[in-house]
C-alpha cells in the first residue's frame, strides 16, 4: 500500500498530511504566527522554521519515513509550464532558491519535500504549480511593454475545483466556462474558458487586497513611497506582500478575528473587511467580462469562503453574473495526493521540469 506525505506551505500555514492510498492517516495544519513571520526577510528565510515544524509532527505522529512511498508539495512560482504533475529535480530546487518567478510561501514546498526525501531517497513531486500558464495572449499585455501580466494563481486548488464541479455535474471539463475564486492568504479570480485559466490576477501583485497582500494600488502613489526614503527594497516587496490587505490596516492576517471585531462593535473592521470583499465581487465581475459574460456558475473556495458575512455580499454583488458554488477551504490535499497516485498507479507519466 503506497504512503503518500503531502506538503501545502501557505502564507500563514503548513499543512501536512499522511494518506495510505486515498485513505487520510492523518493530517494538521500547522499555523504560524504573523509577528513571527515578520521576523524573516523573504519567504526563503522561513525554511528551517517550517522544516522543524514538520519533523516535530512527524515525530508526534509516529511517522517514520522510510515507510513513505512518496512525498508531494504544493508548487512554486517556476517558470510558466504547462498543468500537470512533476518531478522535483535539482533544476527546480535552483530556481525556487532563486525566486525566479518570485516571492510565494509555495516556493518553500519543493525545498522542504527534498529536504526530507533526499535522505531515504523518497521521490517528490509536485502538482499544478503557481506558475500554471494558460493565459491568452490579449490577457498579457499591460500598460507597458517591459511589464506584461504574468500566470501567477492558486492553480491548484482552481484546477481541482474545476475537476470537481464537472465530475459533481457530469460535464467535460473543456466544456466548462466558470470564474473560479480561490480566497486565503491570497486572492485568485479566475476565468475559466474551455477548462482553461485563460486570465487571473497575479494574487501577489494585482486584484483585490488580500489578508496580507495588497492586491491593486494606485501606482503612482507607489512610486512615490518607494522614492521617499522611508523603505528599503525588501522593506517594501514586504508591505506589499505579507505586510499589506488586513495586517496593513486592522494589525491581522485573521478573518475570522476581523469578523469577531465587527460583532463587537468595530466600525473600522466592518469598512475594511467589506472593501475586501466589495474588491473581490469587482474582480468577478472583470473576469466575467473577460468570458463575454457566458458564466456557468462562480466557484468559491479558500479558507475565506467560510464566511458567511463574506458570502452574502458576493452573492448580493455578483448573482446577476451566474449562480454561486461553493467548495470552502479547498481541495489542494486531496490534489496532491491524487497527482501522486496517479504517477505511482503509473496513470500518468510525471513531467520533467527544465
């Protein structure tokens, strides 16, 4: 019976689970605190912070890896490939280390899968990376040509989801036109055209803030912070990356901490979670024009989508696009098991990054 480890490094997260086949053995998210994070300068410099974490569940579980067919992460911001799942080889490993596409908590996953498999010689692999690229080439273009829009999303979770729908529905995936929302420490918005991720937001960068990211801002205003004299480089890639969205202005990256607040009383928390969510319903409503407005329904999944305060005002917003289905907290675990079983069941040939 193949042991299956699944790696998933969020923003403010790791979650890690052991599975015999499909079976769960178990599983646990293991949360770290923000104003611990903020002590590291790039996500890279978490390393041996979710390393131990790990081993610590590991040994609290009784898990030894020597009985660990293999092990599967959550993928990195690489460089653009196609969907599907590969082998975590040294060249992927490089540009990781690198950020070549960037700064994402999911660059940590093949890292720390080959931290862990190298020495029992376990293989890792990984499924449906950030760096997914299925874009339209209209969608890439911005307002100046040395910075064109970029594939970045949650792609995983936005792929199973779209698995899930059509098999929940008995459809064909490339029959499939949705927009998909991923909503966690991140936020994805995405058009789904033909079961493809034809246009997104880049959740580090663009579309509505976020927990702990910033989304859009008005950049001319940016230009101005970054020439005050106030910042450093990495002080400022920090503000608007793990520093900005809910931190930035309510001091937490905690949704469900915002919510009690507003229960309270907190008329600041209630402004500021329902410009989240009032930036989520337009980025919806760009994506729809984005799929002519042939919407079959608008997923949302992520730990957000809990919510029900955030719920009903999407709802309010955006019904006149298409119905609402939700997935809340996603089936990124799942997925990656799956895309390692499939490898392991010898279904599907992993693909060699390069």
């Amino acid at each position: 019976m193949a042991r299956i480890l699944v790696i998933n490094p969020g923003s403010t997260s790791t979650k890690i689970a052991l599975y015999e086949e499909e079976k769960e053995i178990t599983k646990e998210e293991i949360n770290h605190d923000a104003e611990t994070l903020k002590k590291y300068k790039n996500v890279i410099e978490q390393f041996y912070l979710r390393l131990n974490a790990i081993k610590n569940w590991l040994d609290r579980n009784g898990i030894n890896l020597k009985d660990v067919s293999a092990i599967v992460v959550r993928g990195g911001l690489i460089k653009p490939v196609q969907s599907g799942t590969y082998i975590v080889n040294d060249i992927m490993v490089e540009d990781l280390k690198k950020g070549i596409g960037g700064e994402h908590p999911s660059n940590l996953g093949g890292l720390l899968g080959r931290a862990l498999g190298d020495k029992y010689g376990i293989p890792v692999y990984t499924l449906d990376p950030v760096a997914v690229d299925e874009m339209e080439n209209v969608a890439r273009i911005s307002g100046l040509p040395e910075l064109p829009r970029k594939s970045q999303s949650h792609a995983l979770n936005i792929k199973a989801c779209i698995h899930r729908y059509a098999k929940e529905n008995n459809l064909k995936e490339e029959e499939l036109n949705l927009i998909v929302v991923h909503m966690g420490g991140g936020i994805s918005v995405a058009a789904i055209k033909n079961g493809k991720i034809v246009d997104v937001n880049n959740a580090n960068q663009m579309g509505p803030f976020s927990p702990e990211r910033t989304g859009s801002l008005p950049s001319m205003k940016v230009v101005d912070l970054c020439y005050s004299g106030k910042y450093t480089f990495d002080e400022m890639k920090k503000k608007i990356v793990g520093m900005g969205g809910l931190v930035a202005h309510l001091g937490t990256n905690d949704a469900r901490e915002v919510e009690k607040r507003i229960q309270s009383g907190d008329k600041k928390a209630k402004l500021v979670f329902e410009a989240m969510v009032y930036q989520i319903a337009k980025e919806i409503g760009r994506m729809a024009a984005a799929l002519n407005g042939d919407v079959r329904t608008i997923i949302l999944t992520g730990g957000l989508a809990y919510s029900k305060r955030l719920i009903e005002i999407i709802i309010d917003m955006t019904s006149f696009i298409a119905p609402i289905t939700l997935y809340p907290g996603g089936d990124e675990m799942e997925a990656l098991r799956d895309g390692a079983l499939r490898v392991l069941r010898n279904i599907e040939t992993p693909k060699i990054y390069s």
